[in-house]
C-alpha cells in the first residue's frame, strides 16, 4: 500500500506525475541547477572553505553532496539528458562561479 493512497492521489494519477522522468532539455537543465542550488544553500560555508583551501575536488564531503546531487540528477532524466552534463554545468555555474570574488588559488 502506497502511503499516498489514502489521499487517493495514486488513482488519480497526482503520484505518477510526480515520479516522471524528465526528457525535455529545458526541464533537465532547471531540475540540474535546482539541485545545484541546493548544494551552494546548504552548504555556502564549507565550499567557501574548500574553495579557499583549493580542496573542492578533494574534500570527501562535498564530493559525497556532488556525487548524490548527480545520482538524484540521473533518477529523474532520460539517460539521453543525463549524457548533455547539464548537472556538471550546474555546478560550475550554480557552486562555483557564484564564489568568483573569493581569494582562491584555483583562479
């Protein structure tokens, strides 16, 4: 039994929607920087940290948070979508580039 059904939203179909992978590149790309986002919120100071320390690559948490953000990334796009790297786009674009003014020996 669906914990949703007593909602009754599995027969209406409300979960199924929910669950859809995505296949439009648009949608991808909105899904990746949403999950990207969420990585720069949550977590500002430590790759604040890791950028000045030039271990953002290295630093086993944030790569456990990358590599889990690209695994919900996957679940939810066609493989067709998830080989474009909007994902790894969205972290340049959405973690890292944000951090632009930060003294950094990466730049």
């Amino acid at each position: 039994m669906y914990a949703l059904d007593w909602l009754g939203a599995v027969d209406s179909g409300i979960l199924t929607a929910m669950a859809a992978i995505i296949d439009n590149e648009k949608r991808a790309q909105q899904k990746a920087r949403a999950i990207a986002s969420d990585i720069y919120l949550y977590n500002k100071a430590k790759i604040e940290e890791a950028l000045k320390n030039d271990s953002f690559f290295d630093d086993p948490d944030l790569s456990e948070l990358i590599t889990e953000g690209r695994d919900l990334f996957r679940s939810g796009v066609t493989p067709e979508m998830f080989k474009r790297n909007f994902y790894d786009r969205a972290i340049v674009d959405r973690v890292i580039k944000p951090m632009a003014a930060l003294e950094s020996p990466i730049w």
